[in-house]
C-alpha cells in the first residue's frame, strides 16, 4: 500500500551537513503527515521533524529548530530534511513515518508519537564526530 524509501545518510564532522530524502511511494502523496524519527540502541524514538503535505506546515523538535529545515517536492513525491550545523548528539538512525489520510495540520499537529504513524522506511544512518 504504502513503501517509504529513506536516502542521504552518513559521516561528517560537527558543524556540518547532511541532507536526507524521503521517498513517498502509496496513493495521495497530499494528504500525508510525514515524520522523521530518529533511534540510538537501547533509547525510544524521538521525533525530528514532520510535514503535513497538504499546506507544508511544519513541526520540529526543540532540540533541531533552527538547524534542520523540512521541504517537499510534490513532482518526486518527495520530503527533505536539511540538517545544518550537526552536532554529535544528532548521530541515530532516521526513519521516515507516514500517516496516511491526514486533511488537516492540526491533525498532523498532534500526531508526535511513532505509534501514530501505521508505515516506516529502513532506516539512514547518521554520524557526526567531533
């Protein structure tokens, strides 16, 4: 029904930057909430950043506002995260998550936890070192 395809991880230094793409592949690519979650071994998922891709309203987290940016482009089907300025606590795992049939930002507003969102990517990892 739906398949995500995370893309753009990898190693870099503090300060530097990453761009990571998400590849939406499923019916109504408008009416989504898309989530980026990030895991470290042995700690919970925390939530990034998410879009509602019917206005492009966006969320972040306290701890990436004003270094991660969110864009999507509706001819790839496609969400970015832009991550500047990286720090070494950004190094996890990032998961692209999908709440489908969404119509509204309030709703994806409200949407923090995983257990919201019913599809998820493999997974990119990603490693800034000092």
């Amino acid at each position: 029904q739906v398949q995500l395809v995370e893309s753009g991880g990898g190693s870099v230094q503090a300060g530097g930057s990453l761009k990571l793409s998400c590849e939406y592949n499923g019916y109504s690519f408008s009416s989504n909430c898309l989530n980026w979650f990030r895991q470290v071994p042995g700690k919970e998922r925390e939530g990034v950043a998410r879009i509602y891709t019917g206005d492009s309203t966006t969320f972040y987290a306290d701890s990436v506002k004003g270094r991660f940016t969110l864009s999507q482009d509706n001819a790839k089907n496609t969400v970015y995260l832009q991550m500047d300025n990286l720090k070494p606590e950004d190094t996890a795992k990032y998961y692209c998550a999908a709440r489908t049939g969404v119509y509204s930002r309030d709703t994806c507003g409200a949407a923090a936890l995983s257990s919201a969102y019913s599809f998820w990517g493999q997974g990119t990892q990603v490693t800034v070192s000092i």
